[in-house]
C-alpha cells in the first residue's frame, strides 16, 4: 500500500518522466514545423508553422529551465507518440502534395501535434502544482498556453480553408488553367460538390493563397 510519501515520491518520477519526453518531442516538432511551412500552400499556414515554431523555440528553452529548477540534466527521453503522429503527418503531406486538401492535411497533422503537447502540458502543470513546484508549473502554464493558442489558430484556419473553398464555387466561371496542383485536386472535389464543372480539366481559381 502506497504511503502518501510514496505516492508522492512517484508523482516527482512521473514528472520527471515526462519533461523528458515531451523535450525530445518538442525537438522533433522544431525540426517537423519549418518542413511543414515550406509545404503549406496558403500564406496564413505557412506563417502559422513559421511562428508557431520560433514559440516552440522558446518552450523547449523554457523546459531547459525546467530541468535547472528541478536540478536535472536537460536529456530528452524518446517519445514514440510524437515520432508516430509526425510520422504520419509526413506521409499526409506525401499523399496530398499535389492535391488541393493538401493545406486541410497539415492542419489536421499540427492540430494532433497540438493535443500531444495539449494533454502532456496540461498534465505537468497540474502535478508540479501538487507537488508544490510552483516556478516549474507556472514554466509549464506558460507553454500550455501557447500550444492552446496554436490549436486554436490552426481551428481558424480550418475554417477559413473550408470558406474558401464554398466562395471558389461561386467563382467557378473564373476558370484559370495551368496550376497543375489545383487541377489534379479540384476534378474529385467538383465532382462530389456536384457544382459547375469548371474545364476540362477541372481546373479552379484559389482564393486566399499567394504562393506560387
Ligand atoms: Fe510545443
Ligand atoms: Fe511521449
Ligand atoms: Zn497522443
Ligand atoms: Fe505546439
């Protein structure tokens, strides 16, 4: 039967566990975000992974302080969950990279990046509160905050891509030919929207990119 103390000795290892694994993966999310930018098709994507990674900059700093409070060593801890849904992310981004959803994929792909981060934050706040680290959870607070308001921000942009997406079919008439991305993708999305075939092939005018 488990003492309080042992209990609580368990709580300290189960934090310590899991800044470790949440440093690795944040690693690996500072190295996914500019990849994740580059193929972003739409200006406000690209400069939310573009920003959303100079703040991941800044959290894995901050976990730097975490284990200096802690007096650890800052040494991550392999995380297959991260490795997993990056992982996938990558194949979305392979799958789709020609393919007019390919700005909705890495909205989906970020956003179960964010709820990794969401839940294992949210998590260590609470349990260095309870274990009265309260410099180390307020540090934990601070992240949790940030990856809220990238969820949030990747939720807006979800919903502007599918506005945008409702507009063009009003503005199918402006038919514009050689964006080969757009061709490939829009023949299906015409198709099962049953709106005004656009050309041949399929071919419509996006609103709200400026890439390219
Ligand atoms: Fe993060
Ligand atoms: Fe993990
Ligand atoms: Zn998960
Ligand atoms: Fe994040």
């Amino acid at each position: 039967m488990a003492t309080t103390k042992q209990a609580s000795t368990g709580l300290q290892k189960l934090m310590e566990h899991q800044v470790a694994d949440i440093y690795y993966a944040e690693k690996q999310i500072l190295k996914a975000l500019p990849k994740m930018a580059k193929a972003a098709y739409t200006a406000e994507l690209r400069e939310a992974f573009t920003e959303h990674a100079e703040e991941t900059q800044g959290q894995i700093e901050r976990l730097e302080q975490v284990f200096e409070a802690l007096g650890l060593p800052a040494k991550g801890k392999k995380c297959p969950a991260i490795d997993g849904i990056l992982e996938e992310g990558k194949e979305m981004m392979e799958e789709f990279a020609d393919d007019e959803a390919l700005d909705a994929a890495l909205v989906a792909a970020a956003q179960k990046v964010e709820h990794y981060e969401i839940a294992t934050y949210g998590n260590l706040a609470a349990w260095a509160t309870q274990l009265g680290h309260d410099d180390v959870a307020s540090l934990l607070s601070e992240t949790l905050e940030e990856e809220k308001g990238a969820d949030e921000k990747l939720t807006h942009i979800c919903e502007t891509l599918i506005n945008t997406e409702s507009e063009e079919e009003g503005e199918m008439a402006e038919v514009e030919e050689g964006n080969d991305r757009a061709s490939k993708a829009s023949g299906s999305k015409t198709a099962s929207r049953g709106a005004a075939k656009a050309s041949s092939n399929g071919s419509a005018k996006r609103t709200g990119s400026n890439k390219r």
